[in-house]
C-alpha cells in the first residue's frame, strides 16, 4: 500500500513539473536579428537560464514586423512553459494602437513573465552630417527636405519619438523602418541614411568609436557612458523623454507555477553582478520583475501612448 501511495505521489510531482523539465529543452523566441539590443538582452539571460534551469536554452531570431512575427511564433508555440518571447513593447503596446488589422492579442494570447531590462533612446547621426549638436541639426534639416529622413530599428516607441520630435522643432520628418537596430546603425554610419533614433546602447559603442555621433538622449539625466550628449529635457524638450523596456511572455494558458518559475530564474539573472555589470556598461538598466509588475508596466504604456498614436495616425506612416 506503502509504494502504491508512492508511486502515484511520484506520479503527480512529474506532472506538475513543466515540459523543460522532461526534455530540458527552452526555446527564447526574439523578433529582431542577432547583435541588437532585444538580442543581446536575451542571450544574456540565456547563459543564466541555462544553469537555473539544467537545460539547453535555444536563442532563436525570428526578425519581422517589429517583433511581430515572433509574436505569431509565440501564439502557436504549445502553453508548456518551453517557449518564450523576449520583446520591446514594439509588439505588444504599439501593435495593438496602430494595427487594427492584428492577427493576436497580446492580452489574451500571452501571459507576463518579467520585465529584463530598460533602455533610454537616442538622436544619431552619420559622419558626414555638419551637425554636431542637436540645435545645429535642427537647423540643417529644415534647410532641406532631403535631410529630414530618420530610421528607427525597434518598432513603435522609437517612431512615436520621431514623430514628436518633429513635432517638437516644427520639422515634418520622414521615418524610414529597419528591422533592427544593427542595420540602422549600420546605414546611418555608412551615410545610406542621414539621421536615427536608436535604443542607446546599442549607438554607444559607435558613438565612442566616431562612427557615429549621438546628439541626445531620452533620459531623464545624462547617461554616465555618455557624460557629454545632453537629453532632450535639457534642449527645451521635456515631453521627449522616457524610454523602453524589454520584457519575457509566454502563450496565456501555460501553467501559473511555471511562470512564477520563469519569473524568479530571469529575476535571477538580472540581479547577477556580472549581469547587472555587463548591462550597466553597455546602456541597460537591469530590472527583473513579477508577472503582474509588467503587466502593470504594459497597461500604463497604452494608457500614456494611446492617445498620442492614435492622434499621430502612426498607423498610416508605418
């Protein structure tokens, strides 16, 4: 009687457990491609995970439609707490205010893991712009239309920016989109592009190598890496201000032990020194989070850029 209690003790322990728990195996879907920032982040976290969790941690890149492909990929993926999304709110916030034409819900399709990590944005420019401060390029672009166009590789937020920015000096500017951050800093060092707003840590890198020239950030203090770029606030620009975040999800019925699990592993990762270390250096401010702060984070985004896309018909420009 003794091992027949046992066995059905046993029995019900291996169920609860999560599939990653059978065949060690977790797959981190990222809709941008390899060497930018969502990329990175993940990685990071991979390397961590995989200890944690004593199994094989795949990054895979599914770069398209501002991380909405990988999006997708998550909605189909099974609900057994092997299959995750690293992503900006490019496909979770800004995808349901300008599409009205989108194939998930990110409410009803996706369960909160954790926030990762946040990240200021930044004005660039190539080399062979004149401008070497923001009021010089203010007045460079509006002496031609030609130098009005801007690329952003991180979906909405860093559009919606671009769109206020231009707003702001009383210059109409032309968005030009990337899939990702790499190639933008990419055109815009090789002058294929005249200016960009990008996630700051990945310009940093070229700005210190001269490739690049960062002439303001959207933080709300100057960066420590960057001592010398102002923000927007302190150009006269407070409503340019704020940034983004990167943040796990999981498809919405996989189990809530599971994603408690989830949460406390990359919680766990965010707060390991040379984590913390390696993401303060390159830009990031590590966070790690429960499952309802980021939900929370996510209902305060739409309410605070809602009405601003809407008004903006971010839709039509994308």
């Amino acid at each position: 009687m003794l091992m027949l209690v046992r066995a059905f003790t046993c029995a019900a322990l291996l169920a609860s457990l999560p599939a990653w728990a059978e065949d060690r195996s977790v797959r981190i879907l990222v809709g941008f491609p390899p060497g930018g920032a969502a990329d990175l982040v993940a990685r990071l976290v991979a390397e961590r995970m995989k200890v944690a969790l004593a199994a094989n941690v795949l990054v895979d890149n599914r770069p398209g439609g501002a991380g909405q492909l990988a999006a997708r990929l998550l909605k189909a993926a099974p609900a057994d707490g092997k299959t995750l999304m690293l992503a900006p709110p490019a496909p979770i916030v800004w995808a349901t205010l300008t599409n009205p034409a989108l194939d998930y819900d990110p409410q009803r399709d996706f369960a909160p893991v954790s926030l990762a990590a946040s990240f200021d944005l930044a004005l660039i420019t190539g080399p062979g712009v004149p401008a070497t401060s923001f009021p010089d390029y203010v007045s460079w672009a509006k002496e031609d239309p030609r130098r009005r166009n801007y690329g952003t590789g991180a979906g909405g937020l860093p559009h919606l920016f671009g769109i206020l920015l231009g707003r702001s000096i009383g210059v109409e500017l032309s968005h030009v989109g990337y899939k990702g951050g790499a190639q933008l800093l990419k055109d815009v060092a090789g002058g294929h592009i005249p200016a960009g707003i990008s996630v700051l840590a990945e310009a940093i890198p070229l700005h210190q190598a001269g490739r690049v020239r960062i002439l303001a950030t959207s933080g709300s203090g100057r960066f420590s890496r960057v001592p010398d770029v102002p923000t927007f606030s302190e150009l006269g620009l407070p409503n340019i201000t704020g940034g983004g975040w990167m943040a796990f999800f999981v498809p919405a019925a996989t189990p809530a032990a599971s994603i408690r699990q989830l949460s406390d592993v990359i919680a766990g990762a965010m707060n390991a020194p040379e984590v913390k270390e390696r993401l303060l250096l390159l830009g990031f401010e590590p966070v790690g989070s429960s499952p309802e702060k980021l939900a929370t984070r996510i209902q305060e985004d739409t309410a605070k850029w809602g009405p601003i896309a809407r008004d903006a018909a971010l839709a039509a420009t994308r």
